[in-house]
C-alpha cells in the first residue's frame, strides 16, 4: 500500500509538471526588448512560448501599425533630412530633458556611439517578463503602449500622462520604453547595468545602497547595429542649476568628449535662469546643436 501511494504521488507530480511547466530560465535583455516591442525573440528563448498568446498577438499587430506609420509620417522625413543637413556627425550625443525619447536621437544622429540621455523620470528596474504571471501580460503590454502613444504620434510625450504612466505596473519607468525603441530601431542589446554618478561625476554600478543616495541614477546599455557597438547612458536627475551642481552629471557629461546636442520638446525651461548651467555647457561643448524652439534661444 505505501509503494502504491508513492506511485500515485510521482504520477501526480510529473502530471502537474507536464500541465504548467516552469517559468524559470532567464530570458535575455535583447529578446526581453524584442518581446516588449512585439517583435519575433530568438529560437529557444523561454520567452518564445509567450509569444503564441492571443494577447502578445495582438500587441505586435497594434505596434507594427503604430511604428509604421511613425516610419511614414515622421522618422523617414528625419532621416533624409539629416542625412543632408549633418554631414559631419560627432561620436556623442547629448539629449537633455529626453525621457526614454532613443527613438528621435536615433532618426536624427544613428552613426552616435554614445548616447547620454536624461530627465526626471526614474529608470525603474530592468524588465523581467519572466516573473509576471501570464494572465497579467497582456495587460502590461497594453500599459507599455500607452505610454508611447503622444511620442509616436504627436513626436513628444506629455510630462504629466508619462509622469502616470511610468509609475504603475510592473514594467516599470523609462527602461522599458528604450528597450523597445532599441528593438523596434533594429538593434541588438547585448548588456545591461544599473549605474549611478557620485558628485564628481564618477560612473559606479556595485553599491546599491550609494545608488540609492545618488542624485543621478541611470543605466548603461550597449548595443549593436551593422556591428559595431554604441551605449545609450540615461539618467533620472534635476538638471536644474542646484540639482546639476550636486549630481556630478554634467562633470560626467565632459568626460564623454566632442558631442552634438539635440533638444526637443524641453518646455522652454533653457529660457530661464534656472538651466544656465545645462545651457552654458551645450553652448560650450556641443559642435552641432539641432533643436525645436524650447530648446536654448537663439
């Protein structure tokens, strides 16, 4: 009778092993990016499975539409403009007040190899899709379009609706965004880390409890396109006057060498007084600066 009950008791658990598979295994950044954006993940990914659901479906269809137009509507007017207008392109690109927005400095300057972006909104933490149930994806994946829905259509996002947006589910803040903006601009991650700046404007990615005290936290990501390799570098900071004094932001900015700078949709805050320091710095280190009219005045 006691070998029977073990029996039973094998049979059941290879019964419910069989019926919900583990979720375990660690999907990588670059296929994690691919299937936040829709996109198809490599063979063998344990994200591969996900990607048969109706809802995960649906998602793709919705962001081929909406990046396709965005392609036809905007990024390729971008592109042929500047493909004429900035012949002679430097190797970083400073981006202020950018949010997540990797797509417009992409169309705009692709032959950078280092991005610096930043603004207020937090990083968040690296996307695991792995640990989120399955019947809550879809409803994640719906957050995630939501929140890029004023840049691809109206080319910026609302401070305010982002500010919401960014701060609820479980994708959380600006990491998410870039990932699939990377993957829908044809590139490759290939690594991923948490960082933050001491006030001298050194890069550190081992203290969790400095990072937690810094008043820049970001994350450095390298990526591919053609095969060379480019890193994207964002920051949650106050680049305002007294915020970027303290961060070691723009003495980290220096170190990244001769840049182009692109402002776009900054609410006119370089107008005022209370940006000189951002605005003296692009002014001084900037070789090519392209802009809306919020950006520096003329």
């Amino acid at each position: 009778m006691n070998a029977l009950k073990i029996v039973v008791a094998i049979l059941a658990s290879l019964v419910a092993f069989t019926a919900a598979p583990a979720r375990s295994a660690d999907a990588t950044a670059d296929d994690t990016a691919k299937f936040l954006a829709g996109l198809p993940v490599s063979d063998g990914s344990p994200l591969a499975p996900l990607t048969k659901a109706p809802g995960w479906q649906a998602h793709a269809k919705a962001f081929d539409a909406a990046f396709a137009a965005f392609e036809k509507r905007q990024s390729s007017h971008i592109q042929a403009w500047a493909k004429e207008h900035l012949k002679s392109p430097k190797p970083t690109l400073f981006y202020m007040f950018s949010g997540p927005d990797f797509l417009y400095a992409d169309a705009f300057f692709p032959q950078a190899t280092t991005y610096l972006l930043s603004g207020l909104e937090p990083v968040g933490a690296i996307p695991d899709v792995m640990k989120a149930p399955p019947g809550a994806i879809p409803g994640e994946l719906g957050r995630l379009r939501v929140s890029m829905r004023t840049l691809l259509s109206i080319s910026f996002f609302i401070t305010k609706q982002m500010r919401s947006d960014l701060r609820s589910g479980r994708f959380l803040g600006t990491l998410p965004v870039v990932y699939v903006f990377l993957a829908r601009t044809g590139h490759t991650i290939k690594d991923v880390s948490l960082v933050h700046l001491d006030p001298n404007g050194e890069l550190n990615t081992d203290d969790a409890a400095a990072r937690a005290k810094s008043l820049a936290q970001g994350v450095k990501i390298t990526f591919s396109k053609g095969g060379r390799d480019q890193t994207l570098y964002y920051f949650s900071t106050n680049l305002a006057n007294d915020g970027v004094k303290k961060s070691g932001f723009l003495e980290f900015a220096g170190k990244l060498g001769e840049g182009d700078a692109f402002l776009k949709s900054a609410s006119y805050l370089l107008h005022s007084g209370g940006f000189a320091s951002v605005k003296d710095f692009l002014l001084d280190r900037a070789s090519t600066i392209v802009q809306d009219d919020t950006g520096i005045p003329l």
